[in-house]
C-alpha cells in the first residue's frame, strides 16, 4: 500500500520569474555592452572630453541607467539566492538582504547622479 503524503512546501517561491529575470538582464546588459564597444571602437576616445561627448547624449544615459537596472537586477537575484541557501537563521538572513537592498538603492541614485550631473 502507498501512502500519499502531503508535501509541506516551504519558503518563497520564485522559481521561473527569477530564471527569466536572470536572463533578461543578462540580454539587456550584453545588447549595452555591444553598443558601447561599438561606439568605443568608431569614435575612440581618448581624453574626459571624448567620454563625455559619448555619455552627452540622452539617449546614452536613459541606456546606461537601464544597464544599472538590468545590473543591479541580475546581482540582487543572485545575492539573495546564496543568502537564502547558505544563511539559515532568518534574522540575520533578513537584516543582510536589506543591507544589500540599501546598498543596491544607492548604487543606482548614485549612477543616476553621476550620468545627469
């Protein structure tokens, strides 16, 4: 006789939306780095003025930004995976993954900072 046995399922489960998630930032963030070798490669630039001439054009810094985004993204995904693998008391697991949340916030005020000031 089989006994059936309910399967307590535990945790968040996020699954297929975080595998997608992962690769589309990956194709966002390769589709930005091939613009910019290209442009690296047809207008070479070699002092501040060049670079800034590159980043100078709106749409430049709107794909930049969204680089940080898909970026910032893909690394939040993949912190909190090893955090929910490796860090089992939940207080602690909690307060690292707001640190990180905090911390990745900033990066992205400051990268929107840097690209319009």
């Amino acid at each position: 006789m089989v006994k059936h046995t309910d399967r307590i399922v535990t945790g968040a489960h996020y699954g297929l939306k975080d595998w997608l998630v992962q690769r589309v930032t990956a194709v966002v963030m390769i589709f930005y780095l091939l613009v910019l070798a290209f442009l690296i490669f047809v207008f070479s630039p070699q002092d501040y003025g060049a670079w800034k001439n590159i980043f100078s054009n709106q749409w430049m810094r709107i794909a930049t930004f969204l680089f940080f985004i898909a970026l910032l993204w893909h690394a939040w995904i993949g912190v909190r995976n090893i955090l929910m693998d490796y860090i089992h008391p939940t207080a602690i697991r909690l307060t690292v993954q707001i640190l990180v949340i905090i911390s990745l916030l900033f990066y992205l005020v400051w990268s929107a900072e840097i690209l319009w000031s």
